[in-house]
C-alpha cells in the first residue's frame, strides 16, 4: 500500500501520516515542494521515533512521481469525488494521494482520474478533514478490504493477559 502526499504543506501533519504507515507497513511518498524540511522538529516529533523505520520516496513534481512509477494505480481524495472512498476496490499495491492542506489536488490532474476520485463524507458546511485523519481513514479502509496484509490480527495486554486466551 502507498500513501502519497502532493505538496504537503504542514510539518506534524506529515509527521503524523508518517507514523501511520509505519504502523500499516506503507511507503510514503512526497511530491515537492514540501512545505518544510523534513530535518524539522514538528516534523520528528510528531512521527515519533518510526520515521527511521519509514520508507519515504521525495519526487519533484507530479511528473517525475508518474514518470518512477509507471502503471501505478492511482485513488486521489478530494472533497469533490463524485464517489465515496468506500465504493471502491482498492488493490494491494495501489497509491492513495492527498493534496496539500491550503488547496488539495489541483483539478488539472484530478480531471484525469474521475473514476478513481474518492471523498469522505462530511457535512456541507465542512471545508475537509485534517490531512493526517484523511489518509488514516482512506488508508485502513483500504487495508481492511485487503485483509490487513502484514499487520497483526491480534493484541495484547503488557503486563496481563485477557481471560479468553
């Protein structure tokens, strides 16, 4: 599974995105420019210490991200999808991409995905979500359809143990 984020432009969202592919086994992938660097503090602190454990890939522009990945399945979440992001079949190894917090994905590129376009359902008034609970929703139900591939299907207590077990 992929996430990409075209022109993020807030430093804890990504931090946060960052640490939820970590824990769903995705790579991230960054579309520039990048609203900050990725050495910032915001940044770190809110990806805690899994972005060493992060496969993160930095693109210049859109053209570049399509040009290193030829044949990518490609689902962009906008507000103005015509579908709901649970009306879809997600594959394995499909790319989810997000816009940049300020204006999301330009509508030059999201024309030519339609089919593809996604949204999560909100009220009128609402603007959008905040980037990082986006990619969490779209992710995991993404993941879900799949069966949660590689990720544990079971918890555990630290110090006692449930009494079904």
């Amino acid at each position: 599974m992929n996430v990409v984020l075209f022109e993020p432009e807030i430093p804890s969202n990504t931090g946060n995105i960052g640490r939820t592919c970590a824990a769903a086994g995705a790579r991230l992938h960054l579309i520039e420019p990048l609203g900050f660097r990725l050495t910032e503090k915001a940044l770190q602190r809110a990806g805690m210490d899994y972005w060493n454990r992060l496969d993160v890939t930095r693109y210049v522009n859109f053209a570049e991200f399509l040009e290193k990945n030829p044949g990518a399945k490609l689902y962009m979440a906008t507000t103005k999808a015509k579908k709901i992001y649970t009306e879809v079949r997600y594959e394995p190894d499909c790319y989810l991409m997000f816009g940049k917090e300020s204006a999301g994905i330009p509508e030059e590129i999201l024309v030519q995905y339609e089919e593809t376009a996604v949204r999560i359902p909100m009220e009128q008034e609402t603007r959008s979500l905040n980037l990082a609970n986006s990619v969490a929703v779209v992710l995991y139900e993404a993941l879900r359809q799949n069966g949660f591939p590689g990720l544990a299907q079971q918890g555990a207590l630290h110090r006692l143990q449930w009494k079904s077990t």
